[in-house]
C-alpha cells in the first residue's frame, strides 16, 4: 500500500544522510516521492524524461543500477537509476536515487595528488559519473581520457596531454582513472637537477 512505500522510502532517507530522495515513476506517470525535489518531479510530471536516451538505457538496463550526473544541469548531485518489475517480471516503473556528491567527494578530499590532478570515474560506456578536479567536484572532466582505457587488463597508466593517466576497472565496468600532470610529477626531479648542475 502507498503508506508503507512512503514510509520505506522515508526510513532509508533518515538512516542514509548522503541519500536526498528517492522518487518512483509508474507507468503510468504517477509519482511516489520521498525527501521532495520539485525539480527533479517536475521533470518527471512533465514528461520531458520519458522522451530521453537516459530513460531508455533504465528501461532496457536489466535491472542494473544506472548512474547518471547533470541531470537537469545539477552536478551537485548523482542519481542512480533502476527499473523497478512486478511479481511477474513486467516493468512497473523506475526508482530513482538522488545522492550528495559529497559521498563520492569525501573518500578523496584528504587526498593530495598534486596540483592540477583529477580524479574522474566513468561507467562502462565511459559516461562521466564522478570528476573531482582541483579539489571540487565539476562537471566537465579536462580530457576524453577514458576512451584511451585498454580493455585488455584491469588497471594500467599512460601519458596523454601531458598527464599521467593512471587507471583501473573494476568489476561492473566502472573506471577509475587519477590524471597528473607530468610538469608537477617531475617538478622535484628538475630541482634536483638544476641544484646538480649548479654544485
């Protein structure tokens, strides 16, 4: 019954503080919604999502999670999106995550790769998830990078545009690449360099 969808959905808000809301659409348009965004219902009433790539990708995803970022321009925030079936496997609708990206940002923001670094994690179509440059989360990483990925192993490194492109992928496709400026990597071994010649 709706009563207890909203109540579960509003016990997973509280226990969860990097989730912001979660909304399903129906089929049949109506909306269930928890931890209320009214741009992102809006969006939805309006029908403008049901008429995007984005929500066919959901509809013929087979029940795995789809991140998506900039959702209505917003990079703010992630949504993970999933098709949602009834009990005889028929599509009923889509639920969607609202997540802070702030729970991506927090595992990096005590790390210091050095000035100009990124950190970008795309999915396994290599569309941008996460991209933490400079110390902020942004919405256009400063490369296409990740289409330079091997696929013939798990991690590796390359040189591009003058960074080092360090990467790894993981199990669900997912790719996790750290980019460091080579001038800031050999930054120290020029020191010592000029301080050789000099003595």
């Amino acid at each position: 019954d709706l009563k207890k969808i909203e109540e579960l959905l509003l016990s997973i808000i509280i226990s969860n503080s990097d989730i912001s809301s979660i909304t399903i659409l129906r089929n049949n348009g109506d909306i269930e919604a928890s931890g209320y965004n009214k741009d992102v219902e809006k969006f939805l009433k309006d029908g403008e999502f049901q008429n995007t790539d984005t929500y066919r990708k959901v509809k013929n995803s087979k029940g795995e999670a789809y991140w998506i970022t900039g959702l209505l321009g917003n990079y703010e925030k992630i949504h993970v999106m999933r098709e949602l079936t009834d009990y005889y496997d028929k599509l009923a609708g889509i639920i969607i995550f609202e997540i802070e990206d702030k729970a991506i940002g927090s595992l990096y923001k005590s790390l210091n790769m050095g000035e100009g670094s990124s950190i970008l994690i795309t999915d396994g179509e290599n569309n941008l998830i996460y991209n933490y440059d400079n110390g902020e989360a942004t919405s256009e990483p400063r490369g296409d990078y990740a289409r330079y990925i091997s696929n013939d192993g798990e991690s590796g490194s390359f040189i591009l545009n003058g960074d080092l492109v360090a990467y790894s992928i993981c199990d669900n496709d997912w790719k996790l690449l750290s980019i460091i400026p080579l001038n800031y990597l050999m930054g120290d071994i020029y020191g010592v360099g000029k301080m050789t010649i000099i003595i």
